[in-house]
C-alpha cells in the first residue's frame, strides 16, 4: 500500500499523478488536468489541456469559454479513457451532474479511484453512480455526519407542488444552482406530472440549453424577464440563489420563497437566505449513502476531502478500515450542495 504515495500525491491544491505529470481537478492553472465535472470548484479556467467527458468539456466551454474543440483538450465518454506516462486513466459516471465522472487510474498492478462529488440516489438528468472496485478510493464528504440524511426526492418535489397549489395567487420562487440543480428540479417536476411551462431567470437559460441538448428534455421554459407578473401566478419559477432576495423577484406576484439544497436539512441556513419552504434536494451523497459506498467499493483505503471529512473518518475506524482525511483547498461547498 505504501506503494502508491509514491505515484499520487495529495497537495492542497489538488491531486498531482506524478508519473502522468497531470492534476485532477487543480484549484490553480496548470499544464494538464482531468476533470471530475464542471461545478467551479473542481473546473478552473486556464489549463494547457484537458481531459474530461464531453458534458464536462462543453459545460466548461459555456462558463469559460475554453474551447471544447481545442486540440490540447480531450473528451472521453464513460468507460472511455486514455494512457499517460504509464497511468491509465478512465471516466465513470459519478451522478453528480450532466457528465459527472469518477476518474479511475492503473498503475504498476495498483488502482486509484477519484469520485469528485457524487451521490446514489436517481437523478433523471445523468447517468447513476458506478461502483468501481478500488485499492484506494477517493471520496467526497460533503455531507459526511449522521445528521444528514437526506429525505426522498419525490416528496420534496410533492411539497413543492403543493405550496403551489395552496395559494393560486402567488408564485413558487426556486433558488437552485446554475448546473444540475436547477435542471434536476425541472426534470424531477416534469417526472412528477408538472406540465405547465416553467418561469426561469436568465442567468439558468443557457444551461438548461446545453441539458437539452444533450438529451434531457425538460419541457417548456419560459424566461421570467419575457414575461408579465400575472401569468406567472400559481406557477413555479427557478433562479440562482443569489437572486431569490434581490430586487429581481420584484417581477413576481408575491412570491413564495423555495430553496432545493441538501444544506436547507439545517434550519438555520434556511432562515439565513429568508427561504420559507426549504427543499432537501441534495446533489451529493447523505451519510448513508457515502457509509454504503464504501462498503460497496470496500477499497484497502479511504482518502477523504471535500466537507465533513472528520466524521466519515471516525466512521471508518469505527469500522476498522483504514482511511485518511486530505485537506484539499478551494472546495466551494455552498456552491453546488
Ligand atoms: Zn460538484
Ligand atoms: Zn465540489
């Protein structure tokens, strides 16, 4: 096992492939990295090269402008993968969001797996976790305390549509992030039956653009800054978080102020952002569901990043597998949970 701290290494900044001289997800420019997926905190502008799945590219495309087509940049579909001085590196579905992915390294009869952010449960806008069989595993921890358990994503969508419903008069305001949550919410309402159009703001269009073009069909948006206040009574509109308090909602009859985030489990970061009806619609893995993907993946070891690291930890020695915590910089954990 001492083998591998040889060939990876862990730096605050990211997770350097030393044979590969490539970084995944780097919090800073660098020559070459591969992508997990397209959330801000693990894609950075201004790579010499980079490797990714082709969501992950054309998302890193429309937010950075990076060129997907750029011959320095790679796209690999899942189970899809390339080899690099010695390390073969492969793409496997994370769902996390569109074009999420795992990137799973072989190396001198050694595996490496790399979640990025995933979760288990369905999500209609991209392709379901896969579990990788591992020596070390990667993982994220967002929401690594028994605290977080999050509740099934059809009742929270049921709350939703019923708030709606209970007051005709008003409008439904949704904050959710830009990518994935707010194309996860629209397709899980579609799912549910909702078929009226949905009022979006603008900063949402291109997004929602690019789900459907890569085949997620999200019914009829309609874009609140081309719309009169009237018509969009007794319906559901979806904006970035930053907009739910703003001046913005002005536009909207008397709105009904909603937020889908795994974070509105606590109390208190609801009545922070004044949201009245908090919906736990998270896009990471609750504490279940990491405990019962390590079990799955049962690697020799657990590395740990991103969020609680201290609690799956003490899960682990609680369980007697042997894991670390890395301190990796840079992860935005109120952006995209
Ligand atoms: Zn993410
Ligand atoms: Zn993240």
């Amino acid at each position: 096992m001492a083998k591998a701290k040889t060939w990876i290494e862990p730096h605050p900044g990211g997770i350097y492939v030393k044979p590969a001289d490539l970084w995944i997800d780097p919090s800073r420019p660098v020559e070459r990295a591969a992508v997990t997926h397209g959330h801000a905190d693990h894609a950075r502008s201004g790579h010499g090269a980079v490797f990714a799945t082709p969501e992950t590219l054309a998302i890193m495309a429309l937010r950075y402008g990076v060129d997907a087509e750029a011959s320095h940049n790679q796209a690999f579909p899942y189970d899809d993968g390339f080899e690099l001085g010695g390390v073969r590196f492969s793409f496997h579905p994370a769902g996390h969001v569109l074009g999420s992915a795992q990137i799973l390294m072989e190396y001198a009869g050694e595996r490496i797996v790399v979640t990025g952010d995933y979760k288990r449960r369905a999500d209609p806008t991209c392709a379901p976790f896969e579990v990788v069989p591992c020596d070390i595993f990667v993982t994220e921890a967002t929401f690594g305390l028994p605290v977080f358990r999050h509740p099934p994503t059809g009742e929270e969508i049921a709350k939703l549509i019923g708030a709606v419903r209970a007051e005709p008069d008003r409008s439904v305001l949704v904050g959710a992030y830009a990518l994935g949550k707010a194309q996860r919410v629209i397709a899980e309402l579609r799912r549910a039956g909702w078929d009226a159009p949905i009022y979006i703001h603008g900063a949402l269009e291109r997004m929602c653009q690019l789900y459907a073009v890569h085949g997620v069909d999200l019914g009829e948006l309609r874009l609140v800054s081309e719309t009169g206040k009237a018509e969009m009574a007794g319906q559901i509109v979806l904006a970035p978080p930053s907009a739910l308090n703003d001046r913005w909602s002005r536009r909207l009859p008397d709105p009904v102020t909603a937020m889908a985030s795994g974070w509105m489990r606590v109390r208190q970061r609801a009545r922070q952002r004044m949201v009245e009806l908090p919906l736990v619609i998270s896009d990471h893995a609750d504490w279940d569901e990491l405990t019962t993907t390590i079990t799955e993946v049962n690697p020799k070891e657990s590395w740990i990043t991103h969020g609680s690291e201290d609690g799956l930890l003490r899960w682990c020695e609680l369980t007697q597998r042997k894991a670390r915590a890395l301190h990796l910089v840079g992860r935005d954990l109120e952006e995209e949970a």
